[in-house]
C-alpha cells in the first residue's frame, strides 16, 4: 500500500495491527479499511476509526450509548496513532 493520508507504507497496518483491526471507539469492524482520523483544527493523525464514528458519531453512532461517549473521550485525550508512531499530519504536512 502506498502512503495512506500522512501514514507512511507500513505505518497504517501498523496502526491497525495496534487496534486488532478494530474502530478505536466502538471496537467495530469492517470489511473495509478503517477511516484515518484526523483532528480538524492541528491536522494530527489521531488513529483508525469505522466510517459510523468518524462521520456521525455524535449524530448516531453514540447517541444512546455512554460506554462509546466515554471511549471517544478517552480516545481524545490518548489517540493511538501518536503513542504508536509519534505526530503524523493528515496529508503529511505539519502546519507548524
Ligand atoms: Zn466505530
């Protein structure tokens, strides 16, 4: 697989690998590769996520469901992409 967004080959299946392949939030799996999230404001590569949580999380994907609200809050503050591969920009540019 060539570069991923601002992942390097190697670095998503790394990053998957580290989440066994499963949504950072709701621990759901696809068929298809998982979304890289990005936070909108830095552009820092958060981690993997099912298109339901990257796209419409709080629209419906954790509505009625505070285990997801909290793994989403944890995810925030503790994304797996910069523990396991330091700061990756979305698109591979750092904005600073
Ligand atoms: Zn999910």
């Amino acid at each position: 697989m060539t570069a991923t967004y601002g992942l390097a080959t190697g670095e998503y299946g790394a990053l998957f690998a580290l989440q066994n392949g499963k949504c950072a939030i709701c621990g759901g799996t696809r068929k298809t590769n998982l979304d890289v999230d990005h936070c909108h404001k830095t552009g820092l590569i958060r981690g993997l996520l099912c298109a339901r949580c990257n796209r419409q999380l709080i629209a419906r994907g954790a509505r009625d469901n505070p285990t997801i609200l909290r793994n989403a809050a944890d995810y925030l503050e503790n994304p797996p992409c910069p523990r396991l591969l330091g700061e990756r920009w979305y698109g591979g540019n750092n904005p600073r």
